[in-house]
C-alpha cells in the first residue's frame, strides 16, 4: 500500500529483458522482496546495492503500464511503501495500475500551477468524481474536471519540482491507477 505521496525520481540504468535496473536513491537499505512504486507500479525488489537496485516487470506489468515506453535515462517517481502508523498525505494507493492515458495538453497557470487534461479508455470514468483522488504517475492528485475518458488535474508548483510529472510533454504516456475506494463503492454487493 502507498500513498501517492512521492519521495523521490529515480534514473533508470538499464533495461535487459524486462529487468531493470534504477539508481538507488533511497538512505536507508533496502530489501529483497521490498515493494517500490514505481510511477506507481509496485515492483518487487530482486536484487540491490548502494548505488541501483533491480526489479522485473512481467508481461502484464508491461501491458498494463507505461514501462514499455521508458527508456535508459528516463526518471520514475518512487516511493516506499506505507509504515502503519504513519500519516497518509495522499490516498489510498495500491501500486496496481488500471491502464494508462495520455497527456493530450498542459495548461500553464500564472500562479505557477498546471492543468493536465489526460485522455484514457472510456470505460474507467465511472471510477471518477469530481474533487475525487486518482494516481497519476504514482502521484496522488485531486481530479478536477472529470468527463468520459478525459480528466483534469492541477498541479501545484512543489508536486511539479518533486515529481517527474514536470518533464512531460503532450501525447506522453501516463500510469492510471483509479481510487481503490471508488472502486470497491461501485463493485459492492
């Protein structure tokens, strides 16, 4: 379980089969087996040392994410699990991605904000309501405007400076992951 709320970015270093190898950004050590998101994906850690750690991302991992796109060089928003008992500043965020969407335009605001309208598959806006939370790249956000397969989101100036959400650019690929709480109010039986 995470939050949405994003420690860090870190460089991928290597993509070898579906294994890849990102720079350890992380003070305290880290595990095998540990769950990183990775813009919001959460991975398994198979192997690491000071300076990278490694994970597998599995066919559905592919399908379902935007790891298929990213590149050596590209920078992931992490972030460690939550500890129980700590304050969660987000929402409720599983690392399991919905599907991705696409960044169709940016909207730069002259008190530094931005407005992200992001198109995804029609049949996820059920899971939307206005002022509701969604995972964006891992990144915990307020919807504002939602409507069928299209979304808005601001983002404030600091979310911009912490996040690697800042260096994309229309028709950029982006993780989705709906409210899990939505999610379970509509499925519930």
């Amino acid at each position: 379980m995470f939050s949405g709320i994003i420690e860090s970015t870190a460089k991928i270093l290597q993509i070898t089969d579906g294994r890849f190898t990102v720079e350890n950004v992380f003070e305290e050590p880290l595990q095998v087996g540990q769950s990183i998101a990775h813009d919001g994906a959460c991975m398994t850690i198979e192997s690491w040392n000071q300076e990278s750690y490694t994970f597998f991302a599995m066919a559905e991992s592919m399908r379902r994410t935007n790891f298929g796109a990213k590149q050596v060089g590209d920078r992931c928003n992490v972030e460690r699990c939550v500890k129980v008992g700590d304050r969660i500043d987000g929402h409720f965020v599983t690392g399991h991605i919905d599907t991705t969407g696409t960044l169709e335009n940016i909207e730069n605001i002259a008190d530094g904000s931005k407005i992200y309208t992001i198109r995804f598959p029609g049949e996820y806006t059920k899971y939307l309501v206005s002022k509701g939370s969604i995972s964006i790249n891992g990144v915990s956000l307020t919807v504002m405007s939602p409507s069928l397969g299209s979304l808005q989101v601001s983002l404030i100036p600091l979310t911009q400076e912490m996040t690697n959400l800042w260096s994309l650019q229309p028709w950029a690929i982006v993780n989705l992951e709906f409210d899990i709480l939505g999610k379970y109010a509509l499925n519930r039986e």
